[in-house]
C-alpha cells in the first residue's frame, strides 16, 4: 500500500481524511447513507405512521388471501373438469358397444333367431302388392 503525505489541513478536513485512511486499512468499504435520507426512514418506522399504515397492511393480508383461495380453486375446477373427461370417455365407449350391439342384433339372420320361438318365420315367397280397386 502507498504511502500517504500529510498536509496542512483545516480540522474537518483532516478529521476527513483520517477517516478514509481507516477505512482503506481496514478495508470496510460501507455504503454510506445521506444524514438528510435518515429522518425519512426514522419517520416512516415510528407508532404513528406504522398505525396508519395498518389498513394498506389488511388489504395486502386480503389479497394474499385471495391469490390463495384463488389457487385452490382452480386445482379444484382442474380435478373436476378431469374427473368429468373420464366420465365422458367411459360413456362414449359404452355408447360404441351398445351401438355395436344394436347393429349386431338387427342383422336379418339375428332377428330371424331371435324371432324363431315365437313361430315367426321369413317369407319365402314375394310378397302380394295390393291395388285399390275403386279407382
């Protein structure tokens, strides 16, 4: 480290300098905060102005809140909208048998079977077109 030169100084001046010497050999570089900053943040944490400050504070609480019972309910829509999916996709896969089913059932050869004990059976001949005889 350099060495440094002392001057004449007036007392501030060298109450000044003395302090940045100290400060180099101990190497604390601190931020220093202006004197005229101080009695703007001493006033914003005293009673009165955190008192005031109390209402802003609720409101924040509220929308926290808010945000959260926000949060829950749409992972309560999510699981309902999923659960109804599923619903959906079992009731058009039942859908598609029972549709399957039907078509099976209403082949000729299946309803012949399926009309065979009640004595029904197919024609074999053409059936007889009727004319109106008045005309």
């Amino acid at each position: 480290m350099p060495r440094l030169r002392t001057v004449a100084l007036d007392p501030e001046m060298k109450s000044q300098n003395i302090k940045m010497i100290q400060e180099q050999k101990t190497g604390n570089e601190q931020l220093k905060i202006p004197e005229q900053v101080l009695p703007g943040w001493k006033k914003m944490l005293n009673y009165h102005s955190l008192v005031k400050q109390v209402p802003f504070f609720l409101f924040l609480t509220l929308l926290a809140v808010i945000y959260i019972y926000n949060g829950h309910y749409a992972d309560k829509m999510i699981r309902a909208i999923n659960k109804t999916g599923k619903e959906v996709k079992e009731l058009q896969y039942e859908y598609k048998t029972v549709k399957s089913e039907v078509m099976f059932r209403s082949q000729e050869s299946e309803l012949a079977k399926a009309v065979a004990p009640l004595g029904l059976k197919e024609l074999e001949e053409s059936p007889v077109v009727l004319t109106d005889s008045l005309k």
